[in-house]
C-alpha cells in the first residue's frame, strides 16, 4: 500500500551566508496510511519544518515530498493551495478558528471554500464524536480552548483528507481537554481510517500514536512502534546523552 505522504531526502534550508540554518538534513519518512504518526525532538530539530514541507505549506530546498499519489515538490502555489484543499486537514497549537463565524460554520469553511458540500452521515459523526452538537452556534469567544481545539478537529476532519497534521494540538490544552483531543484523534484513526501526523513533546500524548520519529538536530535519530509514555521516555533520554556527547 503507497503511503499517505512521503518525504525523500529532504532538506531545508532557511536563510543565506552567515544566517544559514540548516533546519532539515536529508530526511525521508514515509507516513503509513490510517496510522497515527507522531514526531518528536528538542525545541529547532525541525518537527515543525518537516511538517510544513510535508503538507505543502513550505518548499523544500532538495528532495521531494509526495501527498498521496500526488507529488508536492514542484507545484506552483496554486497548485499547492488546490493540494491543501483537497487532500490535508490542519490542527494548530493555537486552534486558528475565524472569530466571527459559528462552530458549525468554521468546521464547515475549508469544504465551502473547496465549492463542496459536507457529507451529511460523515459531518454527523464527526460532530457526535467530537461532542459539539450542542455547541454548533456558539462562536470561538463562547467555547474554552478545549471545545475551540475540538471545533478545529471536526474542522480538519470534515472532509476526510488525505492525511491530517497537527502541531502540538494539546499544547495549550489542560491535561483532561488534551486528553479528549488525543482520544479523538485516535478514534478517527482507528475507527475511520484517518491519517494524521502530529508534532508534540508530550510522551504521553505520543504514547497515543502508532509509531513515533525523533528528529534531532534536522535528522531522523530513531523510533518507537506502538509506544508507552514510558518507552518514549526512555528514548528521549537515551537520546540526549548521544546528542550531548562530543562528535
Ligand atoms: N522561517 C525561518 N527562517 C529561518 N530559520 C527558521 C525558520 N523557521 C525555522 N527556522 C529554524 O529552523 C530550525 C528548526 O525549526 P522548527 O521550527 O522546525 O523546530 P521545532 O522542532 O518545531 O522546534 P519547537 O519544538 O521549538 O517548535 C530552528 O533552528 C529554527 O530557528
Ligand atoms: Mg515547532
């Protein structure tokens, strides 16, 4: 089965002479479809960057990144912005919801703009499955930052994506309310099928995934399948003295 993204010796670099950052360093990671995959690293190890390259919301300096059967690396903008459309949801650490509109109407947003219309039975479950029926005309200023994260999820989820990528989706979140947010992510995998990739430096919340990639210093360092909180604890701390010792 081809995977649901896909990158390919990527790298990226930002900046020129002096202000050069090296944020990836020839990475390649294939995304298993309807897996959940987290990614994990110290603060600039390029979690976020290779989230960015991977959902088309940042080119890549070499290699190539594929989404599906589609390949990212090399589309125009608007090419990439059809990509994204059609094929990615997004889960940010701030929920990034439209202030004016409704719940019902920020879920519904990405697939009005995309000039399509929700599949009632799917719109229905997830809606039910992220526990917003009560709550769909209510604007982001009525709802905690729970409720608000999970108006973001039904909204990426809305149109069943390719893949689905959520940077630190908990990380502004109380401990229960993140907890919500991960079961949900992880019953949308297991029970429908999603992808998602999710970036966070919570060993528990990546002990709800099915597989975890530490990024350290812009390389894949090493992974965890079916992880504990424990095991990823482990890991980060053996990883540390490695990145600690001299070359
Ligand atoms: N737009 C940019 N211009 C220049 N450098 C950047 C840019 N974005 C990221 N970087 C650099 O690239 C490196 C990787 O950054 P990135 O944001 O991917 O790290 P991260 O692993 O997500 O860190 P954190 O856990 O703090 O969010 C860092 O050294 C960062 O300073
Ligand atoms: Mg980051």
């Amino acid at each position: 089965m081809s995977a649901a993204a896909r990158a390919v010796d990527v790298w990226k670099v930002y900046g020129v002479g002096e202000a050069q950052v090296i944020a990836l360093r020839g990475v390649s990671l294939e995304v298993e479809r309807g897996k959940f995959t987290a990614i994990m690293g110290p603060s600039g190890s390029g979690k976020s960057t290779l989230m960015h390259c991977l959902a088309g919301l940042d080119s890549v300096t070499r290699g190539q990144v594929m989404i599906g059967e589609a390949m990212v690396t090399g589309l125009s903008d608007a090419g990439l912005t059809k990509l994204r459309r059609e094929k990615v949801g997004f889960i940010f650490q701030q929920f990034n919801l439209l202030p004016t509109l409704t719940a019902e109407e920020n879920i519904l947003l990405p697939l009005a703009i995309a000039g399509r219309k929700p599949d009632q039975e799917w719109y229905q479950t997830v809606i039910n499955t992220v526990g917003l029926a009560d709550r769909l005309s209510h604007r982001p200023s009525q709802l905690s930052g729970g409720q608000q994260q999970r108006v973001a999820c039904a909204r990426a989820l809305a149109s069943r994506p390719e893949v689905i990528f959520a940077d630190e989706p908990t990380g502004n979140l109380d401990s229960r309310s993140g907890a919500d947010i991960l079961s949900f992510l992880r019953r949308s995998v297991s029970e429908y099928g999603q992808t998602i990739v999710m970036v966070t430096h919570d060993a528990n919340a990546a002990s709800y995934a099915d597989r975890v990639v530490f990024l350290g210093d812009g390389r894949i360092v090493d992974e965890l399948h079916s992880p504990t909180a424990e095991a990823v604890l482990d890991k980060i701390k053996s990883l540390d003295l490695t990145v600690g010792a001299p070359e």
